[in-house]
C-alpha cells in the first residue's frame, strides 16, 4: 500500500500482515501474523513491525514488536513492543519511553469521498 501524507509531502510504502483464521470448530478470531515493512523515501526512515502469532501452548495473541530506523544514518531511533490492540511501549534512542493503550485512544470517523467521485479502483 502507499500512504501520502499531503501536509507533510510524505509517501510511505507499506506492506501488509497476513490475517489467520483461528479456532474455526469453536468461537472463531482472527490473528495478525508476519513481517510489515514501512518506508520513506523522502525522510528517510523506515520500520519494521512483527505481529507475532501465539504459541499453539501458553503465550500471547496480539503481540507486535518494532523498530525504526533512519536509513542514511543506520540508527535505530525507536522500538516498540506490546500489543497491537492493547498497550504498547515505545523506547527512543535517547533513553526515554512512552506508553500508549490504544484502548483510551478516541475514536476519529474516516474521512472519504461519495463513492459517485471516487474513481474505478477506490473503495469504502
């Protein structure tokens, strides 16, 4: 996917998690696996982001973990870990850390056009 960020004249490239059906028998869920890649060009920073799938015995659902690093320096200025639904900690290279639970996050409505003027690729 590309994501354009006009105010900022930002393009990031991104790739995309797999999504598994689990527990298909019983009451179904869907988990967030793989590698995601994200970068831009114009900053010059880029992330990846694991979303770790759980252990068939013990462990976690939803854990993802990440790293960003500015590319023309070779620094990784932040990491993150937690889970993608839940709280996660970001940990920057100067030692400081931040806390997010996405659960107290407010809710923003998406913004898009009628579909009468949205082209032939676009969807809702």
């Amino acid at each position: 996917g590309v994501l354009y960020l006009m105010e900022h004249e930002e393009e990031y490239v991104f790739t995309l998690p797999s999504a598994y059906a689990r527990s298909i028998l019983t009451i179904p869920w869907v988990e967030l696996g793989g590698k995601v890649n994200i970068s831009c060009a114009r900053t010059g920073y880029s992330a990846t982001v694991t979303f770790h799938t759980k252990p068939f015995y013990g462990g976690k659902v939803h854990r993802v973990t990440a790293e960003v690093k500015h590319n023309p320096t070779n620094t990784i200025v932040c990491k993150a870990q937690g889970e993608w639904n839940g709280t996660l900690e970001f940990t920057y290279s100067n030692g400081e850390t931040k806390v997010i639970d996405t659960n107290k996050l407010p809710v923003i409505r998406k913004k898009i056009r009628p579909v009468a003027k949205q082209g032939p690729l676009e969807s809702r």
